[in-house]
C-alpha cells in the first residue's frame, strides 16, 4: 500500500522534506499554517504580507524581561519568503542544497537572477502535482493511535491521517506543538537559541534602499541595512552560549525566554561590538544608538526591549535529547521533527542553508535506513 507523509509546516525544511519525499515515491501532504505565493525580495515588504508571519507572536529576550514581538516567517517557505536570504561563504554549509546563490564572500545571498529565491520555489514548484500543498491550515495537535502517531488534527477538527508525520514548524512552534499534543519527551523546549544583536539606528544619508552588507569578524557578524528612511547597522554573536526555553501557558500559547547573553562573556563581547560601530558610524546621525561612555546601559536595556532583528531561533527539539540521529521523537513511534529545532546548538554562520542541508541529511538517513518507499 502506498505510503502516505503528512509534513507539518511548508517553510525551509518543510519544502525540502516534502520534495525529497514526493521523489522517493511516497504520498505527501503538506499543511502550512501561512499563504502560498511568492513574495517580493525587499525583507520588509515581503514581511508585512498577512499570512507571511506568524500572527501575535511574543516571546521574552532575556531572563524576566519584556515580552516582545518576535518575527517567524509563514507561508510556503517559510522564512526563506520574507528573509534576507544571507548566506555563509565558504565551508561545509556549501556541500548538498539545490539553492541558487549570488554575490561574494560574506555577502553571498541566495538568490536567482537577483531576485529572492525561496525554498519553496526551488525546492517543490515542480513537484506541485505530486504533493498535496494544503495552505492557510493549521494543525492543532499529533494524533496518537495504539501508542503510535496515526495523524494530525486542523483548527477545522478534521483529522488528516498518516503513516508517518514530520514535523517542520519552525524552532518556536515545533516545540509547541509537540507539547499541546501531550507528549512529555526529556528536553523538550530547552536549548533555545538566537544570535544576538541590537539595531544601531541612524538618519539615511542618501545610500539606496536595496543595501544589505553583511561583514564578520571572529564570532560577530554585521550587517549594515537601509530600513525606510533609516539604516541600521547590526552587531550579532554567532557563537553564542546562553540557552534559553520554550513553554505552553494553559491555554496552549507560546512561553518563550531566550535568555540572549546570559553569559557575562556573551555581554562582554557583544558591548565591545556596539562600542567599535558606535565609534565607527560617530559621523551619522543617530535615532537610537548609544551616548559615549553609556554603551553598556543602552545595550541592556536593547537586548530585552528591540523587537527581533536578527530571527534565528533554534533549538527547542534537539537530537540526541528530543530525538534520535533519524529526527524520530523518542519513544512515539512514526513521529519526526525536521527543521531549526533540532539543532543542538545555534550554527554560527546564517541559519537558512544549515537547515535546508539538515533536511537533506534527514531526507538521505531515512531513505538509506528504508523507510520511505513508495
Ligand atoms: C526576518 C528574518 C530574516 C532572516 N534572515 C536570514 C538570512 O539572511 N539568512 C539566513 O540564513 N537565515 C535568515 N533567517 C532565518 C531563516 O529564515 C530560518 O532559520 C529558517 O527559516 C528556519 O527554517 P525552518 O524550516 O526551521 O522554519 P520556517 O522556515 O520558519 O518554517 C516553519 C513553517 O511552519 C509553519 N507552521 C508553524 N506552525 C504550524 C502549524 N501549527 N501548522 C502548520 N504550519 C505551521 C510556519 O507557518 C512556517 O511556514 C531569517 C529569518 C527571518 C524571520
């Protein structure tokens, strides 16, 4: 009998799981929560689309602070639909994926004919009549029959049965969902990461709205990006430590504390970053950057408040914790997470391409292990 997928979440890994699937013969559908379409290239634009974020989603940056809003691509690819599609320039991260990338060095983004490619795109547009793409539908929960995953209930209550189910919903909503379907796997939510960083603000000076210039020095990355009539000019930690947690309050929402910087290290470095683009960029007009002298304050106080600037949440699912080398949920049999959230640990270089190459590699385990057959 033929084998049917159900594919939780249509963004970066979600496209590739359910392409690679599809090839290797098996029945796919994919449910994504967001809109399917393509989306402009300007990460701003391409935001604002309703159904291209996750609605309401508020999340704590460090340890007891502010809940603020927290952007999550959706729709058919994910975050690859509204982000900048920076990519790291050399290494291993380059070795299985079938994205297109443009430019140089650091400054590689994945792009085709300089516009924005999606995973989506390149990934499962020719595949479109051998996956059923059901989009603007969420799944509520994993539904558990004889002690084994069987399917996935919709916010409509139907129920989509399946052989086996992997979730994709991203580092914030993997987790959760995981935990509004019951299950109480060791180390579910925990090693929550993002890159750090804080948005110097300054007055535009005339530089064109399409730039987006990334450099990287040791563990920090900056990237300098006109937004409006601003630029802002960003210091991220790509090697960061701190862990945080994802939780589900009673009412099945999103609990998340990242705890960015809890490291005093973590601080130390991230402070010495502001200082030398503070002092570098002294010549501008500054919105929001820091006084000489008070930068430790006003990076504090940023590092809790700034709504997300970089979105690079992984984490969450981790395998070797929350799931095997296979991405199988320990214990629950046909169940699988594939996507951000299992890292173990934040990639230090842009997280969209280690994700995709992770699908990849999940796609090949469970074809060499025999579990997909058509
Ligand atoms: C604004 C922004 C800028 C970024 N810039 C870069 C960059 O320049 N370079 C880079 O490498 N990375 C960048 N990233 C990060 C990168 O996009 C993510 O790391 C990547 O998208 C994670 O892939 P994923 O498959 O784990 O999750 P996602 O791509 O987020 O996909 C998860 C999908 O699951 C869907 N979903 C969630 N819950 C449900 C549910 N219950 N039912 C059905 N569907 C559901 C969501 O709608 C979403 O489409 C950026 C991200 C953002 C948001």
């Amino acid at each position: 009998m033929e084998q049917r997928w159900t594919v939780v979440g249509g963004g970066v890994a979600g496209s590739v799981i359910a392409a690679r699937l599809a090839e290797a013969g098996a029945a796919v559908t994919l449910i994504e929560l967001g809109v399917d379409g393509a989306t402009p290239d300007d990460m701003h634009e391409a935001a604002q689309i309703p159904g291209r974020t996750i609605d309401g989603l508020r999340v704590r940056r460090v340890e007891g602070g502010p809940y603020v809003s927290y952007t999550a691509g959706s729709g058919l690819g994910g975050g690859s639909a509204i982000n900048a599609g920076l990519a790291s320039s050399t290494g291993p991260f380059f070795l299985q994926h079938r994205l297109p990338v443009e430019g140089e060095g650091i400054n590689q983004r994945v792009r085709r004919n300089g516009s924005r490619a999606s995973v989506a795109e390149v990934y499962l547009n020719a595949l479109r009549s051998k996956v059923e793409i059901r989009s603007s539908t969420t799944v509520e929960r994993v539904v558990m029959g004889d002690a084994q995953a069987c399917g996935v209930e919709l916010n409509s209550g139907e129920i989509v049965e399946a052989d086996r189910i992997v979730v994709c919903a991203g580092a914030l909503m993997s987790p959760l969902l995981l935990m509004k379907s019951g299950f109480a796997v060791e180390g579910l939510g925990r090693r929550l990461q993002d890159h750090p960083s804080v948005a110097l603000r300054y007055r535009n000076d005339g530089l064109p709205s399409t730039m987006l210039i990334a450099r990287r020095s040791g563990g920090v990355q900056v990237i300098e990006t006109v937004v409006g009539d601003e630029v802002w000019v960003v210091p991220a930690l790509m090697r960061p430590t701190s862990t945080g947690v994802i939780g589900a309050n009673d009412n099945g929402e999103i609990e998340a504390q990242f705890r960015l910087c809890q490291h005093v290290g973590e601080q130390e470095l991230l402070l010495a970053a502001v200082t030398k683009v503070a002092a570098e960029h002294a010549h501008r007009e500054g919105i929001d950057v820091p006084r000489p002298g008070r930068e430790g304050e006003w990076l504090m106080d940023r590092l809790a408040s700034t709504t997300s600037v970089y979105s690079h949440a992984t984490g969450g699912c981790c395998m070797g914790e929350v799931t095997d080398r296979l991405g199988r949920v320990k214990g629950i049999e046909n169940l699988f997470v594939a996507d951000s959230s299992v890292f173990p640990a934040i990639p230090s270089v842009n997280p969209m391409i280690p994700t995709v190459q992770l699908a990849e590699t999940l796609s090949d385990r469970w074809r060499d292990a025999g579990l997909v057959s058509g």
